[in-house]
C-alpha cells in the first residue's frame, strides 16, 4: 500500500508541476493565489506530502483545470498500476 501512495503523489507532482509551468506561474504566485504556503505546493510538486483532497481542489482551480480532468489525467499516467486494495 505505501508503495500505491508513493506513485500518487509523485504522479500527482509530476502533472502539477507540468501544468504549473504550462501557465507560465511561479510557485510563490500560485500558491498566493489560493492562499497555500509555497512550502505545501512544492512539497506536493514533489510528490513528498499527500495533500487533502480539498487542496488537490484548491490546486486545479489555481491551474485553471477542473478536478475532474485532473483525476482523469492522473489515471491515464498510472494506466491500471495502482492497487490500494491487497489482493
């Protein structure tokens, strides 16, 4: 399971960081602009902290995107390799 969670959040970092970087914003003005530290956007960039799913919100609406294609694009990057469920 640790292992699950590791690949989501650094797919979840790797698809923020790009579409940050897509808009030309740096993370000090992003994260100003819904109010989050740049220490939490950086770290999720990073894919070392698994935020809340209301930052993950706050985060798509700061990049402009809805959630939902968010999500989408997260599954399509993982493509069935995640399993949070043991088997």
């Amino acid at each position: 399971m640790q292992e699950s969670k590791i690949l989501l959040q650094k797919t979840l970092g790797n698809i923020i960081q790009s579409q940050r970087k897509l808009k030309k914003k740096s993370i000090s003005l992003i994260a100003n602009e819904i109010i989050l530290s740049k220490s939490v956007w950086s770290e999720v960039e990073k894919g070392n902290k698994d935020p809340q799913f209301s930052t993950i919100w706050r985060m798509a609406e700061a990049l402009e995107i809805p959630l939902s294609d968010l999500i989408k694009e997260i599954e399509a990057k993982l493509d069935g390799k995640l399993n949070f469920i043991d088997e």
